[in-house]
C-alpha cells in the first residue's frame, strides 16, 4: 500500500480553508500514487486555540459525524479523487464534546476514534474505545498524540490486530519537565527563508525531532507495526510546530520524513512482509500475561495534564 502522511500550518477555527489545504494536498498524493493519506489532529478546525473557547463557542465549533457540514465535504474530497482520507475535528454527540479523527471514503465514515486522553480544553470528554479498521487489506488502528505515550494503548490496539496506526499529533516545541525542551522562539520561523539551517536546527533538536526519536520508533519496534506520524507545521495558534511527518516501519526505522517549512506530504510503500519479520511480532507472541494482568489492569487514576498547560 502507497501511504502518504501531510503535514499543513491551520487556521484557527477557519474549517472551509483547512479543508481546501486538505483537498489540495489530497490530490497532490493521489497524483503520486498515494493509496491513502493521513491529516494530523484537529487538522480540520486547528486545534490549541480551543484551549481558550467556552463551552458555547467549542460546542458551535463541533459537528456530528457522520451528518455534519465539514465531515461530508471530506467524504466529497475523498470520492473525487477515490482515495480514503483521515483527519480530525471536534465531534459533538448530544451534550458531549470530543477530539475525534475519522477515516472516510467514498463510501462514506468508516472509522471514527475519540481521543483517550484529551487535555487542550476542559470540556471535552474522553473517549473510551480502541479502533481497528481495514483499509484495503490491512488492518488500522487509530491513537491521537497524548494516547501513542501511554504503551498500554499501543499493545491493547496491536493485539486487536492493528498492523498499521495512524498517529495524528499536535505536538512537540512546548516546555516538559525534561532537560532541552521548551517552545522554539518566534525568530526562527521569521528568518526561516533567510536562515532555515537555524530553525531547522531547533526542530530536528530536544524541543522537536529528537524527542520524538526518543520513543516514536520504540512505540512500532516493541508492537511490530508500521506508523503514519503527522503533526502542523509553523503555527497552530500560538505554538509552533515542527511537522517531521513520517512513516515508520515495524522494525522503528523511518522510510521517510518531510523537512520543509511549507504545507506538504511524503509518501512510501509499505509491505506486509516486515511484520512477521519485526522483533515486536516475536515479542507478543512471547508474552505470558499470566504473570501480569492483575497488576496492569490494577486500578489507577489518569493524571494527563502536561507541563505547558499546567503553568497556565
């Protein structure tokens, strides 16, 4: 399967011009083969803006799924140039909010995940299922950013089958309590055509890339499946991003990335092959859960909040 991840900069709550950056880059990929494509998180209404939106004004900001306004323009998208397309929006379903990503092609919805461990505004739920789905013979699963840090989610959606996650971001150059991370300061972004070696430099730094790299891979090494990473590049409100999307394959290598500081996808083929040939696929059929279950599946209470919004 061809897979193509895109990275874009958003526009806060402006859901008629992400869908346009999203039709575009849509047929940019099918005109290169691209088989499906992947958008990052809240790639349709942009997404850390809503930490500051009342309850009325996220509640007039989400939409049923599958009947609202944005979500059938994406199925349109999707049929016009016959290619499944996943991306995110707010979902609203009766009183309950969600950060929910969707897979959608021409035949309509036919995956929809709501984040497990939602935290950029207190009024959205969480949501308590795992997905797996089929796009064209292989079996896909869906984790939004803060759901890929916690392993558990990664294990219980391999071992529902998943062979492929899809991992939409919002992430990376906000402060942690880890040494070298922080935002990435305004300059940078605003000399990027005159100096790009510097910003690059603190994308591909602590604050960005090499943090990812810290457990991105380890996430489809120890599970033995391929991932599909996306994250905005430049602005999402206030914050801005690295994008670095990619795919990585079962053996955490990545088959490729985007560098550029502009709206854009990569694509690779991925193959079934590897799956069976990863060390993670070995790892989960070596597990003894016997020795264990009582002590994951032990009563805890999740704590979510980063760092950066507790200093709020």
């Amino acid at each position: 399967m061809n897979l193509a991840v895109a990275q874009f900069e958003p526009r806060d709550g402006d859901k008629d011009y992400n869908l346009s950056v999203i039709r575009t880059l849509t047929k940019k990929a099918k005109g290169q083969g691209a088989d499906v494509i992947s958008f990052h998180e809240m790639s349709i209404t942009a997404y850390t803006f809503t930490k500051d939106l009342s309850l009325d004004e996220i509640t007039n900001l989400a939409e049923d799924i599958p009947n609202g306004k944005s979500v059938q323009t994406l199925i349109g998208i999707a049929t016009e140039f016959d290619i499944p397309i996943l991306a995110g929006l707010v979902e609203k379903d009766g009183d309950q909010i969600y950060n929910t990503y969707i897979c959608v092609s021409k035949d309509g919805v036919i995956a929809k995940y709501r984040k497990l461990h939602p935290f950029i505004s207190k009024h959205m739920s969480s949501g308590n299922d795992y997905c797996v789905f089929d796009i064209l013979g292989w079996k896909c699963g869906i984790l939004i950013c803060y759901d890929n840090n916690i392993i558990e989610n990664v294990r219980a959606t391999t071992l529902l089958g998943a062979e492929l996650i899809f991992a939409p971001h919002v992430t990376c150059c906000t402060p942690s309590a880890m040494p070298g991370r922080d935002y990435v300061d305004h300059s940078y972004w605003a000399n990027r055509a005159s100096n790009p070696d510097a910003l690059r430099s603190e994308f591909d730094g602590p604050k960005g890339r090499a943090w990812l790299m810290r457990w991105l891979p380890a996430r489809a090494f120890d599970n033995g499946v391929y991932y599909a990473f996306t994250n905005p590049i430049g602005y999402d409100g206030e914050h801005l991003k690295n994008g670095n999307s990619m795919i990585i394959d079962p053996y955490g290598d990545v088959l490729t990335e985007i560098k550029s500081f502009e709206n854009a996808i990569t694509m690779h083929e991925i193959t079934k092959d590897k799956l069976e040939l990863s060390g993670g696929w070995r790892y989960k059929n070596a597990r003894r859960p016997e020795l264990y279950d009582s002590i994951i599946g032990k009563p805890h209470t999740s704590a979510t909040i980063p760092v950066w919004m507790n200093k709020n």
